[in-house]
C-alpha cells in the first residue's frame, strides 16, 4: 500500500487522533488525491482536525486545493469560511482563472471575498480583474475591497485605475487614497490635487497626507496655491506634506515671497495638536525660520518633559542647530527660565564661531552650577585662543570638579598652554580621581622638560598614587630617557606602580633593553602584573621572548595561561606545539579552547593531528566542535598555500 492509500484510508477513520496524524502526512506526501477529504475537515468542528488540514491543503496547493476550498467561502461556518480564505490568500494564484471568476460572482460577499485574495496574490495578472471591479462593481464595498487590494499589490499599472476612482464615493475615496500612497506614482499626484477642490475636509485631509507620502515634487507647487484658501487644520497638514517633499534645506530654494509665506504658516503649525505637524514645522523653520522662529520653537520645546520627550528633544536641538546665532537665541541663553536656558546651551554647542563664545562666556556668571557645567563643556569643544583667558578665570576661581575638567582639558589638551602648566600639575593634588586623571593627560599633552623634570620629583613620593601618576607620565612624555626610573618602578612594593611601569615600556626597542627586568615581572605575585607582561612581550614579539611565553603556559592563572596561549597563537609559534598540546587536557575548557583556536592558526601536521584526536575523542561536544572548525581552518589555510 502506498502512503498515500494509507493516507486516504486514515483519512476515513472514526479516530480523530488518527485522521488529524493523516492530514499532516497529507501534506508531507502531497498527496492530491487527498484534497477534498482535507477539505471538508475544515469545516470539521475540532481545532486540530481543522489546524492539521489547513497546513496540508497549503503544502499541497495548485488547482485542485483551489478548486475544492472556493465553496467553503459560501459557507455558513465563519471559521470554515475564514480558513478557505486564508488559504485562498497563500495558493489562490496558482488557479488564477478560478477566482478571477469568483469577482463576476451573483453575490457581492464572494466578490468581496475575491477582489480580498486577489490582493494576497502578489501577481501584476491581479491588477486587471481588481481594475475592473473597482470602476464598473455595483455595490460600494466590492469596489473599496478592490482599491484595498491594489494597494497592496503596489503595482504602478493600478494607478491610472485608482486615478479614476478618485470621483467615487467617499467611502472608496479612503481605500483609493491610501493605495496610490503606497503606489507613489507620479501620475496619482494630478488626480489626487484636483480632487481637493471638490473633497469634503476628511478626505482633502488623506489626500494631503498621500500627497507627501508619494514624495513627488510637483505636488509642491499645487499645495501652495492651496494654502490660501484652506482652513487652518488642513493648512498644517498641507504645511506637514511641503516640508516632507522638499526637507528642510530645499524650502531656501523657493522663491521669497513662498518662503515668507510659508514661513507664517508653519509659525501658524507650531501650535497644532499633531506633534508630527509641530515637528516638520519645526525642521522647515530650523532652515527658513530667523529671530521669531527660534524664540516659538525654544519655547515650545522649553514645555516639553525630559524625560517624556526626550527624543523629540533631540531632534529640536538638531533642527535648531541649523541656524546662525541670532538675538532670539542670546535671550533664551540669559533667560531665568532653566529648561529654555539649558536648550539654548545644548544648540549653541553645536555652533561654532567667536560670537558663540562670547555669548556662552557672557552667560557664565550667576548661572547655575548644571548650567555653568553645560556652558564649559560647550566652550572646551568649540571656542579657541579668544576663550584662554576665561578658562584661566575658571582654573583660579572654581572649585566644582567637572568644571576644572573643562578648563583642564582647554588649556591643556586643547591649547596646550605651557604657562598654565603649574596651576594644572597642583591638580594633580586633587581629591577627586576624576580631576587628577584629567590634570595627568593635559601635563602629558604640554609636555616639555620642564613638566617631565616635575614629574621625575613626584616620583620620590611616599604616596602610591602619586608614583603611579609619575610613572604613566614618564613613559609617556621620554620613556628612553626615564628608563632608570621606569626600571626602579617595576620593582615597587605597589602592584598597580609595576603595572604601570610595565606598561610606560610602550617602544618595544627600549623594551627589548629591559628584557630581564620585564621576565622578572613573570614571577609577579600579582596576577595583573603578570598579564601585563605577556600583553607587552606579544606586542614586542622577537626570537628572545618565546621562551618567557611558553614559560607562562604553566602559570598558576588561567588567564595568565591564556593570554599566552593567544600570544603564541597570533604569532603561529610552530616551536610552541609541544607545549601547547598537551594543555588540551585542561580542567578548565576556556584554556582548552583557546588552545584549539591557536592550534588552528598554527596549524602543521603536529597541530592537524592533535586536532583530529581532540575533535574523535568523545569528550567536551563543544571543544570537540571547535576542534573540527580548526581543522577545517587548516585545511583552507593549505590549500591557500597550494
């Protein structure tokens, strides 16, 4: 007996469990002869028997799955119907003729249920019969369903139907509407326009929000001529569409007198309910806005809640942030009001300019401190030399520590001023970490002797902290000619002055000069320190240090051992084989892994064989796994090579 035959035959038992086993194998042998028992399982009142059928007839599909769920539409049974109508969606296409015959239907239900599937069918041989039932249909809601499904085929070839439509009832009006919005054809935009005229305010209401979806720039010029004469709701929106066509740097492109219009009216949109109305207006008023703009928009934004809004925020200071300096946003900077002030901070951030320093370093005093912060890390990214005297002030007279850090950074980093030298090295005191980190990396970018020399007299003192900071800085300002005291660091009773130390050895010529004092750091009792020597001998990487490596694989640390094994591994040290090998046996599976991965880079016979044991062995499934992927590495790296 076939499977289908014993497929057929279960099919027809009195055992539910056994029928709903049937259907699925149904569906996995395709058996068609088995379509109309499936069929009528759908109307089977038991979720499984209808769950297993609906599964077989789409595996199954073609004509006659089509033919024998078409009747199932007429049925009384809701889900039954909606069965055949899911499944109708997903294979009606392949009897394509069928339910184009099912949209010339006696019953409008069926042809709404046609011109429904038509629409799932992803097929330009739809457009057609949906064409024809959305112009010549009799009843109403066959021809929205129609308009519906067109635009979900989003066929260009449906648009000189949909254009048509325009003049139906305002019902299908909607469905035809949000259809040629989807379409985006240019020829929809004429039809769309001119049935504004005659559009109660809904529809007049969709058509301008298709009109800025479709996104075609000859709509722009029709949407003006409307602004007139149309009431304020619907003036935003067309403002909303004319914003969303152009952007906001083409609104520049037109004429003046459209600008100064539009410019009125988007004022006008500031105001509306629909925050997406607000919103364009302000991107359009961001380009073409001036003084009275930049007040409503900071003002508007000023009401809004911080943590609510956050996003919206962002996006107005971006907006904002297009315009040049101007009175309305110096008031907003010096207002009382703390939100408007800070806003105006966080533009004038993104500006650039001597009248931007000024304005932010007049504001400065009698601010609060939030807000004496925010205007210090604005200037410390924009301003130059014209604000070096102010941050001096700032250096002699403040002592909240993010506001050091500004002027720290300015005149260290940023300007590099040697003559603050002294007042920034006496930071290096401070009693927050963050401040003396700061005042560390402005002295290292002054540089010069003179701060090396102060540096080399920090290093005598009994505190770690400042021998660590003396330490990091001598390497970086002269590292060759700090050597002696580098050297004298690695031996310091403080773990993290050796790190360090190991760590000022960043030239690797001078490195390989201490090569005895660095291997002596293998014996570290810190652990840190002992990675920190293999991190700087894999960076420093010659013939001399392999066996301080390998030395390492035997390490107490795991980590130790692994950043060993990497080490060799990134190098493709063949000579650490026999080391690394038999560390496959490891308790700890990340060290056998790692070993795996540089075996896999090495690779070689030795390695590939080792491999092959670890990936056959029965063990760990995950080192096994990895051990076949090096292997696999191996053999792609070979034939490279041949």
């Amino acid at each position: 007996m076939t499977d289908c035959a014993k497929v057929l035959e279960d099919l027809k038992n009195d055992d539910n469990e056994i029928v709903r086993e049937a259907a699925f194998q149904a569906g996995e042998y395709a058996c068609e002869e088995a379509v109309p028992l499936l069929a009528e399982l759908l109307k089977a009142n038991h979720l499984g028997l209808q769950e297993a059928a609906d599964h077989a007839l789409r595996n199954i599909g073609g004509r006659s799955t089509v033919l024998a769920v078409i009747p199932l539409l007429r049925s009384d049974d809701a889900p039954a119907r909606n069965l055949s109508m899911d499944i109708l969606r997903e294979v009606g296409a392949q009897d394509f003729p069928s339910l184009v015959a099912l949209v010339h239907d006696d019953d409008p239900d069926i042809r709404i249920f046609a011109t429904d599937i038509l629409g799932s069918s992803d097929s330009f041989m739809a457009v057609e019969p949906l064409c024809d039932a959305l112009l010549k249909d009799p009843e109403v809601n066959v021809r929205y369903q129609a308009a519906v499904s067109l635009g979900d085929l989003e066929n260009p070839a449906a648009a000189k139907c949909l254009n048509k439509a325009m003049q139906d009832d305002e019902w299908v009006q909607y469905a035809v509407i949000e259809a040629l919005a989807k379409i985006k054809h240019s020829s929809s935009v004429d039809a769309l326009v001119k049935a504004l005229n005659t559009s109660s305010d809904l529809v007049a209401s969709m058509i301008i929000d298709a009109l800025g979806e479709v996104g075609n720039i000859k709509a722009v010029t029709m949407l003006l001529r409307h602004l007139d004469t149309s009431a304020t709701a619907l003036r935003n929106k067309i403002v909303k569409a004319i914003i969303g066509i152009l952007g906001g740097q083409s609104l520049k492109l037109l004429s003046a007198t459209e600008r100064e219009k539009l410019r009125e009216y988007m004022l006008v949109a500031l105001k509306d309910e629909d925050e997406e109305i607000q919103d364009a207006a302000i991107t359009g008023l961001s380009y073409v806005g001036g003084e009275k703009a930049t007040a409503e928009v900071l003002q508007l934004a000023s009401e809004l809640d911080p943590e609510r809004d956050t996003d919206r925020l962002s996006i107005i200071v971006d907006n904002l942030s297009n315009l040049t300096l101007n009175k309305s946003l110096i008031e907003a900077l010096n207002s009382d009001v703390y939100k408007k002030s800070a806003l105006a901070i966080e533009v004038l951030s993104r500006l650039e300019g001597l009248d931007v320093s000024q304005a932010l370093m007049g504001a400065f005093e009698g601010k609060e401190r939030d807000l004496k912060r925010s205007i210090l890390e604005a200037l410390a990214k924009n301003a130059g030399p014209e604000a070096k005297d102010f941050f001096v002030d700032v250096l002699d007279n403040e002592q909240d520590g993010s506001m050091l850090k500004s002027a720290i950074y300015f005149l260290g980093q940023k300007l590099g001023r040697s003559e603050e030298a002294d007042k920034i090295f006496s930071l290096l005191n401070h009693s927050y970490d963050d401040v003396k980190e700061a005042a560390l990396d402005a002295c290292v970018s002054i540089g010069g002797d003179e701060i090396n020399q102060k540096f080399i007299e920090l290093y005598k003192s009994e505190e770690p902290i400042d021998r660590l900071m003396a330490v990091f800085a001598m390497g970086k300002l002269d590292a060759a000619g700090n050597l002696v005291l580098i050297h004298q660091a690695l031996e310091d009773e403080v773990p993290d002055v050796r790190k360090i130390a190991l760590e000022a050895l960043t030239d690797c010529a001078v490195e390989m000069e201490s090569i005895e004092l660095v291997v002596s750091r293998l014996n570290d009792e810190n652990r840190d320190v002992r990675l920190t020597v293999i991190e700087l001998m894999g960076k420093c990487y010659k013939p001399e240090v392999i066996p301080y490596i390998v030395q390492a694989l035997q390490d107490d640390d795991d980590w130790v051992q692994i950043r060993a094994i990497e080490a060799l591994g990134n190098h493709r040290e063949e000579a650490a084989l026999p080391h690394l090998i038999p560390m496959l046996d490891s308790p700890n599976k990340l060290v056998a892994l790692k070993v795996v991965e540089a075996l896999g880079v090495i690779g070689g016979t030795l390695a590939f064989q080792a491999l092959l044991e670890a990936s056959n062995a029965g063990g760990d499934p995950e080192i096994m796994q990895a051990a076949e992927e090096a292997i696999f590495k191996i053999q792609e790296n070979q034939g490279e090579g041949n």
